[in-house]
C-alpha cells in the first residue's frame, strides 16, 4: 500500500476497528486516502479536492468508480466507528465517575422550492413540521443523537 507517514495512523486505527475483515485491501487504501483529505485544511468537499489532498496515486476517476461501483457498505464502517466511540464515552464516564447523557437533536434544512419547481431536484426533501416557525416546510430533516459525559 502506497502510504504517507500519517496513512500509518490512520490504517493503524482501521485496523483496530476491525475493519480489515470486512473490507479488501484496495478498499482500505481508498478509506485511508480519504480520512486523509478530510483532514487536510484547505479540503473544499469536490472529488477533485480528495483526489489531490489525498495524494492518492491513482487517477481521480477510480475514486469515483470506488464510491459509485465498489462493493463496500459505508453502514459497516459506520456501525464500527459508533460502537468504538460509545466503548470510549463508557470508558471515560466511569474512569470520571460520570454519568452518561444522552441528547437527541433535531434540526431542518430548510430548501427554498420544492422538488416539483427546482430545476435540479434534491433527493431526500419532504415536508416536515417545524417547531420554530409552527408549520410545515420543505427540507432535510436531521436527527442527531448523541451520548457524551459533562466533559467528553
């Protein structure tokens, strides 16, 4: 694997997650190559960004083969990294003595037109009932739910 001295870090943590028995090597070294460019100040969000922050040694189109085409399920990877940082909340929580909270968190992301008007639809907007303005509007509803003690 083509690695920079901080992909070690990274891999190394990956691996720690376990997640090597769920994903192949060349998945792996996308997964590192990513965490890497988000981490990069100056990362604005484009697959051309993580192409060069990454300083992935492939060409920019096999990233976006690997998020269109690969056989990988971001929920795996996604489930590991909760269950690693509720084991470390826990932990903390009872080296402090602390109790746990838990705090649920709902937001809208307001659109400004719905799917019918826009000239480029966004998938995922519905209408949704806000509390603030005490009607229903047109967005993204997110739902964070979050486990932390008073100091983590």
């Amino acid at each position: 694997m083509n690695r920079l001295a901080h992909h070690q870090g990274i891999h190394k943590f990956f691996t720690m997650l376990g997640l090597a028995l769920y994903f192949s090597k060349p998945v792996m070294k996308h997964l590192v190559h990513i965490v890497d460019a988000l981490t990069t100040k100056g990362f604005a969000g484009t697959l051309t960004d993580l192409h060069h922050w990454s300083f992935h040694p492939n060409h920019r189109t096999t990233l976006s083969h690997f998020f269109t085409k690969s056989p990988w399920d971001e929920e795996t990877l996604l489930r590991k990294l909760q269950q690693w940082m509720l084991r470390r909340v826990e932990r903390i929580a009872k080296q402090e003595n602390q109790p746990l909270f838990v705090s649920i968190d709902d937001t809208i992301c307001q659109k400004t037109k719905p799917s019918s008007q826009a000239t480029h639809a966004i998938q995922g907007c519905d209408w949704h009932y806000s509390h603030t303005e005490k009607k229903s509007i047109w967005g993204h509803s997110l739902v964070w739910l979050m486990v932390h003690t008073m100091t983590q």
